[in-house]
C-alpha cells in the first residue's frame, strides 16, 4: 500500500458507521473485464487483482493492439493464464456485448481524456467518452453482466472543456440507466477522482522531463493553482471498495489531498525557478469534484463523499450517516486535508514512475 491513507482526512461529520466503507468486492471464481485495460489504470488494476484475488478470467478490451502486445509480452501481465486480451471499440456495441458474455464485473476505463485533443477533435470524443457509454450500459444489459463501475473524473464538475462536459455526461448515462434495470442488475456506478500521480499526461512527468532535459524554468500557469491528488494504488483500492458497496445509480468521490502546483513544482525541483506562462484554455484554477448543487443529495462516510441520485430511493451505507452541510463543496482550494512536501516526495518515489 502507498505511504498515504485516504482514511486519515478527518470527517466533518460526527456519525459512527457500523459499516466497513472500505469493503471490497470479492473476485475469487468472477470474470472481470476493463475497459482501456491497457492504460495507466487498467494496468494497475490488473496488477493489483493477480496479485491480490483468484479471478477466473480477467479480460483486457482495448483497440491498441501495440499496447496489446506490449502488455502480453511484459512478465508481470502476458504469463498469467487468467488474462485475455480482446481488440475492440467502446464505440462498437456488438463487440461490447460479444466481450461481455460471461462477464460478472465490468470497470469502464476507456476514454478521450486529453483536453486540447477533445477540443480539436469534438466528434472523435463525444463518439467514445459519450456514446462509448451507452454502449457499455447496453452491452452490459444485453449480456446479464452483475456490475459495472466507471471511472469519471473532477472535471466532470462544472465543467469548462468538451472534456469534461462528455465526462458529465457520461456519469449521468450510468446513473440513469438504473431506470433501465429497476431493482436488479446490472448495477452501474460512477467513481470520480482528481489527477492520478503515476499516470500519463500528469504535470509530474512533465516537470520531471524538464528537469532531465536541463531546462532553465519550470512551467507554471498560475501561483494559485491547486489539484487533488491520488496514486494509481488508490485509485484501484478505491474502486474495488466502491465495487464492494454500490447500490447503483450514485458517485463515489474519495477523499483525498490538495497541493499547490508551485510546492510541487519546489519538491520535484527545488532549486529551478518557475516561470508564469498563464492558464489554458479549457483549464481551472482549483479543481472541484462536488458542486454546491450536488451536495444536496451527497452522503459523507470517513473516507468518502457519495453523491446519490435524487431519483432514486437509497439505502444508508453506513449506520448514522448524514447528508453534508448546506452550500458544501469539494475544492482542492477549501480542502482541509493538504499534502506535505515529505509525503509527495514518498508518493513519487512509489508511482511507477519515481
């Protein structure tokens, strides 16, 4: 496990849970198949699940059949007689739900996520973050699979970018599709998180390069700017815990920690001085991952927010839970629970990167 615990941020609720939040789903003898599974997350998963479980079969549905061949040729995947690996397109229905016939556990992780590219490229995002959904809802209908949990992100709050406004929508495809199912499976639900620390695309790497590379500054696009941030183990651990809970129809938003972009930029060079070169189009100051509108219907737990469909009856998950206060929202600026320069240093030396 990482050196950070998403249990430590202390609640602002003072209700004690006879619930264990943080029980995850059991995969012994299950079929499990993830989207984009040879990605950053995906990967990690993979690791995490062999390593951890005894899965019947554990399928890797992705459209790079490079990334493929990589994957299955790396010792730590291509030995393991558990994994399969199947090309295919969210884009392309029946090949979802010709891959998810004897499937139990889907976890959607396939997406555009580059920004500027979504914005270059609106139709190519909106065909697989947007309709790459409702194509996973009806593939996994069509194949009786028991549960799909999929991976979201902050910038699906408020969203400024195509990005993030085909994220939002998105994560309400698996909420509604409860109104597909009723009672009974599939059960889908929706996990959003801020920036990974060990994957691709992360400012970390970037900063990193740089600093290889001999370069006399360091980027930064406001003083201000501050992020969420969770390593790739945590983000597994909490999606397979959020998998052993869900109900359908909600999303899980972690706690998890803030961080100034300029102590980043001074733990992972400390001796470089940064220049300003302003926000991008498309980008935020602070992020956020619950809005003052969603926290109507949002629920803490010790190490979770869940934000609950209003349409929908809910069980409590937890003995004495309450709804967060009136005008609550999740910020990486008002976070009360802040990273260290010593703790990021920890955490970047464990990513897979450090």
């Amino acid at each position: 496990m990482s050196t950070l615990n998403m249990n430590s941020p202390p609640s602002t609720s003072t209700n004690k849970t006879s619930e264990d939040s943080n029980q995850v789903l059991d995969l012994d003898n299950k079929v499990i198949l993830v989207t984009g599974g040879t990605g950053s997350f995906g990967k990690a998963f993979v690791r995490t699940v062999l390593n951890r479980s005894a899965p019947r079969k554990l399928i890797i549905f992705s459209r790079d059949e490079a990334k493929q061949y990589e994957m299955q040729n790396n010792p730590a995947y291509g030995s393991d007689k558990r994994l399969r690996f199947f090309l295919g397109d969210v884009r392309d229905v029946n090949r979802l739900e010709m891959s998810f016939r004897d499937v139990d556990y889907v976890v959607h992780a396939a997406a555009l996520k580059q920004i500027p590219a979504a914005e270059y490229n609106p139709f190519e995002c909106i065909r697989t973050n947007v309709h790459g959904a409702e194509n996973v809802v009806t593939a996994a209908i069509r194949a009786g699979v028991q549960k799909v949990i999929a991976l979201s992100t902050d910038k699906a709050a408020n969203p400024i970018n195509l990005y993030g406004a085909s994220k939002l929508a998105s994560d309400k495809i698996f909420v509604a599709a409860k109104n597909l199912t009723g009672t009974g499976p599939p059960y889908f639900s929706v996990v959003r998180y801020g920036n990974v620390i060990g994957s691709r695309g992360s400012v970390i790497p970037l900063f990193r390069k740089l600093l290889q590379d001999n370069a006399k500054t360091l980027p930064i696009t406001d003083e201000r700017m501050t992020r969420f941030w969770i390593t790739l183990e945590q983000g597994v651990e909490f999606v397979l815990s959020c998998a052993g809970i869900m109900r359908g129809g909600e999303i899980f938003v972690p706690k998890i920690p803030s961080m100034k972009i300029t102590d980043l930029a001074a733990v992972i060079a400390p001796k470089l001085p940064y220049q300003i070169v302003g926000i991008r189009p498309g980008e935020k100051l602070h992020e956020e991952m619950i809005t003052e509108d969603e926290a109507r219907s949002t629920v803490e737990l010790p190490d979770r927010y869940v934000i609950r469909s209003p349409h929908y009856e809910h069980q409590p998950y937890a003995v004495g839970e309450n709804l967060v206060p009136e005008s609550f929202r999740y910020t990486s600026n008002s976070n009360t629970y802040w990273l260290s320069p010593s703790e990021m240093r920890s955490l970047i030396k464990d990513s897979d990167f450090g």
